[in-house]
C-alpha cells in the first residue's frame, strides 16, 4: 500500500473523534500505516518520576493516528487527493488533483 502522507506535511483528519482537525505531521509508522499530528488525538499517559521529569505525574501527548483517516493540504489550505507525475528534473513529484499544484 501507498503512504501519500509524510513528516513535515500538513494535513486534515477525515474521521474520528479529532474529525476536521489540522496539524502537521511528527513521524510516520511505515509498518503500522499510522501517523502522529501535531495536537491531534491527545491521550494522557501517568509518567513515573525520573531525571528528566523529577515529579511524575500525568503528560499529554500525540497518539498515532490512521493515515486512511488523514488528508493532505495543499499550500491555499484545501484538502486534497495526491497523485504522483515527472517533474522538470525527471523525478517523481506529489501534486494536489484538486488544484493540480505540486505539493512540497
């Protein structure tokens, strides 16, 4: 299966409880076709006093979300289908098929 998503990419849940959220994009799971967006699907998880946090407690944080549920938005901020074409340089580039505009 095709990933069309990558780090660094802006992009618009479709489904779930963040529906209609934006963010960009953090890391993406090759194996497990999920990624984390920026303030997207928050969970809390309790943390247990270490070096790097001396009190503990409870931290909000990314969760992984479906990258079927994850739409990429081009640069005008419009939600688009990506497809792939030969660019000026001879290499595969991503387009918006919305608004034909390669995509960054």
């Amino acid at each position: 299966m095709k990933i069309h998503v990558k780090k660094g990419d802006m992009v618009k849940v479709l489904a779930g409880e963040a529906k209609g959220a934006t963010g960009k994009i953090l890391m993406v799971d090759r194996e497990k076709y999920r990624a984390i967006v920026e303030g997207v699907n928050m969970v809390s998880k309790h943390t247990k006093a270490s070096a790097k946090n001396p009190q503990g407690g409870i931290v909000k944080q990314e969760a992984p979300i479906h990258i079927s549920n994850l739409m990429v938005l081009d640069s005008k901020g419009v939600a688009s289908r990506i497809g792939r074409r030969m660019g000026e340089n001879g290499k595969l580039v991503r387009y918006s098929k919305k608004s034909g505009e390669e995509i960054k």
